[in-house]
C-alpha cells in the first residue's frame, strides 16, 4: 500500500495491509514529519512490510506517471 499522507495514517495503513503486505510511506500530505511515540513491534503486523521512498523533485519529473498508470489498469506492472 502507498501511503502519501505519511505519519498521521501510518498506524490506519498497516492495519488495514495486516500480514503479508508492505505500507509504503511516500508523501507528508499530513503535514507532520515525526510521530512522538511509535513502538514497531506493537504497530507493525507479524509479515508487514514497513519502508519510504523519497526521489525529489528530478525524480519525480522524470517518472513516466501515465505509462505507470496503463500498466497498473492493464494489469502488467513488473514488481
């Protein structure tokens, strides 16, 4: 799962990808970077995955977002 609104949600993302499944955190759409008090072995479910991707600006720029788009509804996009 992409989670674009980062810390706020984290805890709702990797509820709802239970075990096996990976949350992604890509985005700070909610507007805070750090989340206090968070204990992993609590939050993050036995076969979920936890991990960020940053690329800036230049990376994002360079990203082909439709083709990404077609693969996903054509069903085709390598993992």
């Amino acid at each position: 799962m992409l989670e674009p609104v980062g810390t706020t949600t984290r805890g709702v993302s990797l509820r709802a990808v239970g075990g096996p499944g990976m949350v992604c955190i890509g985005g700070v759409a909610g507007d805070r970077w750090t989340s206090g008090h968070f204990e992993p072995m609590e939050a993050i479910p036995t076969g979920t995955l936890l991990t960020t991707c940053s690329g800036g600006v230049a990376g994002f720029m360079a990203m082909r977002l439709q083709r990404l788009v077609e693969q996903v509804g054509q069903g085709s996009l390598p993992l």
